[in-house]
C-alpha cells in the first residue's frame, strides 16, 4: 500500500554508476555468510552467517575466526565506537522458550559482558550512541552502558541514540527527554538507523517505502521502495538493497546508494543472477560491503562519484 505524504516529497533523480567488479572478501565451504559490517578503524570486518547465529570476523590478513557463536547475536548487532568490540541481541534457548539479553563481546581477550538480564520481554536491539555509550531499553526504561567505565546505568547516552519502540522510532539523548517519533500514523516503522552525526534517521515502513527524518522528529522524506539501510560516514549518502520475491523466497536483488535528501539516485549493482544484499559502508566510506546469497560470501565494492 501507498502512502500519501502532505509533506515535502523529493522525488529521486535516477543516475548510474560505471559498471566494476566486486571483490570477494570472505567466503567459506558449507557456510553462509550475510551482513558485513566494517570497524570504526577499518581493521576488522564483522558478519554473520544463515539464521543469524553467532558473529564472524575477518582481519587485516584475510583470516576468519569465530568471535561469538550466540544464537541470533548476528542479528543487528553493532560495533563499538572505538572498534574494541560488538554489541548485540543474543538469544537462549529453554525447548521452545527464547529468553534475549544484552550483551558486549570484546575483541581483546576481555569477558564476554551482559548487561542485561534474561528475559522473553527484552525485544528491542541495542544501539551504540554518537557519544559512544551502548543504549538499550529494559523493563520499560531506558539505559546505558559506558564503555570506559564499564558501568551500566538508567539513564540516556552521551550524544543521541535512536531506536525502534513499539513500532515507532525512539531518539534519546543526555540533553533532552525521550522523543517518540510517529512519521506515518497509523503504519509501522522497522530498521531505523541513526546517522552518524546524530541529525537523521533513515527507517523503513513495514509493507511500504524507506524513509528519513530529523532525528526531532521534523522533514519527513520519501526514499521510494528500499530495505536495510545504512550511512556513509559523512551522514550525506545511504546505502539500501531492492528486493523482488515470488512470495516466498527473494528472487533478485540489487544494491542502491542515494542522498540524504532523494535528490540522488545511484544503482551500484545491476545483475540478473546475483542476489546481493545487506550494504554497508566501509569506515573510510570508500566501499560498500554486501553479501551474495547465491554464494553465501561477502563481497565489496569501489563507490563511485554519482555522474
């Protein structure tokens, strides 16, 4: 279904990129890999693989090691801002009971950190804020893990923190109250990323198109059709996949790049027989990191200025 904006609506101007290889990056026998994310310094690549159990990294060296094998902790899992670890969702099992926690897996040797308790009622993801602090709701409340302290407290972040809560798009921040974004009344929001200046939220609305907005909850933009969005570095340019299905499984895939505002359109993969999925951006913003699920590897390619 449509939605109908009374808003300002920017409707995209469609331009191409240069055709160019991609670059294998990680590939295994027997495994699926799916959603790359690159380190804030660029040392480390973080994945996970089909069903999103456990978390995968890939070093400077090209080689793979298993940083966690949590079930669902691949599942929008997020890096720390200064590259020493991931923060996720993972998930434990009791027969048919799944009970989640919050959790920090450290990439120096350092013990696995809950900061959570278990429970089947903690359903939303965590965030790491512009600030740096680990941000996540329990109970109800909002609180914060300071990853220089290493102290959890109920309060918001340094900087601004954006979330998914009950189906609209929470923003917090230590200068403010919680603002409870609703852009579309009526329809539900998924996948809100921040950008990483704190100004924006990119989201999408279940069923229907990909959105930004001021992360005060002003300038609603209509991105047109798009799944799984991500910033580059700079806040200017996003990232995004268009899927097609036959209704049950994914039939063709392709990675997209537009501006902030929609005035930018790029299509950065156009193939017939690859199904390429999940973008990111690489830390420098040079790459956008994809997977291919005909193969189950990750892939990388060179961004382009948009012609």
């Amino acid at each position: 279904m449509r939605i109908a904006l009374t808003a300002l609506f920017l409707l995209a101007s469609f331009t191409s990129v240069e055709a160019q290889k991609a670059e294998k990056v990680a590939s295994e026998s027997g495994k699926i890999f799916i959603a790359p994310q690159e380190s804030p310094d660029g040392k480390f690549l973080a994945f996970t693989q089909e069903g999103y159990n456990g978390i995968l990294l890939l070093n400077e060296n090209k080689e793979i090691s298993l940083l966690t094998q949590d079930p669902a902790s691949g599942y929008g899992f997020k890096w720390l801002k200064d590259g020493s670890g991931i923060a996720a969702r993972s998930a434990k099992y009791t027969g048919y009971k799944r009970e989640n926690s919050i959790v920090v897996y450290s990439l120096k040797g350092e013990n696995t950190l809950q900061l959570s308790g278990l429970s089947s009622k903690l359903t939303i993801l965590p965030t790491v804020s512009t600030g740096g602090d680990v941000s996540f709701v329990e109970a109800g409340e909002v609180k914060s893990f300071n990853t220089f302290s290493k102290t959890t407290e109920v309060k918001a972040p340094s900087g601004i923190a954006a979330f998914i809560e009950n189906d609209k798009i929470s923003v917090v921040s230590e200068n403010r109250q919680k603002i409870v974004i609703d852009p579309v009344s009526g329809q539900r929001c998924i996948n809100a990323v921040l950008s990483p200046d704190g100004k924006k939220v990119v989201f999408e609305i279940l069923g229907g198109n990909l959105f930004v907005i001021n992360s005060d909850g002003t300038g609603l933009i209509d991105l047109g059709k798009g799944f799984r969005a991500s910033w580059s570095p700079d806040s200017k340019m996003i990232t995004y996949m268009i899927t097609e299905d036959d209704g049950h499984v994914i039939t063709s895939s392709d990675i997209f790049t537009i501006s902030f505002d929609g005035s930018k359109k790029s299509a950065v993969t156009s193939t017939t027989n690859i199904i390429e999925m999940n973008p990111s951006y690489s830390a420098n913003g040079e790459y956008i990191y994809f997977d291919n699920a005909n193969e189950g590897a990750i892939y990388r390619i060179k961004t382009e200025v948009v012609k």
